[in-house]
C-alpha cells in the first residue's frame, strides 16, 4: 500500500495496514511547508513507504489515538 492523497492538493494522505489482523488506516496531515503529523502511525513499514512519507514533509508528530497504537511507537522508535 502507498500513501494516497484524500483529495486533490488537500495534503492529507491515508495509508491502510493491518495490525492484529484488522485493517487500520493512518493519516498523515501536514501541519506547514515541511512538517507531518501522522495520526495512528502504522506498524511494518518498508523503506520505501519510510521514504515515500518524507518525501512528503518532516514526520514531527505522532499521535497515537487510543492504547494500542503505542505499539508502532515502540517498534518505530528501534528504527535506525
């Protein structure tokens, strides 16, 4: 799955995974020029998708809606 844009130019992109077995959504919204929030950040992804997102603008926020969204914040965080 890729970033894809909601709407046209709306800078506000949705990527669908699966955790637990459940699909789940993450929205990335931009916040100004360069900067990303990520709204249910998602667990497993490659270094294109890491890629493809900063392409996009610098990730400075991670919001993670309820517990169990932690998870990819723990996961995420090992990342090099």
């Amino acid at each position: 799955m890729v970033w894809q844009e909601v709407i046209q130019s709306s800078k506000v992109w949705v990527y669908e995974y699966v955790a637990n077995g459940y699909k789940a959504n993450a929205i990335a919204l931009s916040l100004n020029e360069n900067e990303l929030a990520i709204v249910s950040p998602p667990i497993g992804l490659s270094e294109a998708d890491f890629t493809e997102i900063d392409a996009k603008g610098q990730v400075t926020a991670l919001i993670a809606p309820h517990s169990g969204h932690d998870l990819a914040f723990r996961r995420e965080a090992s990342r090099p």
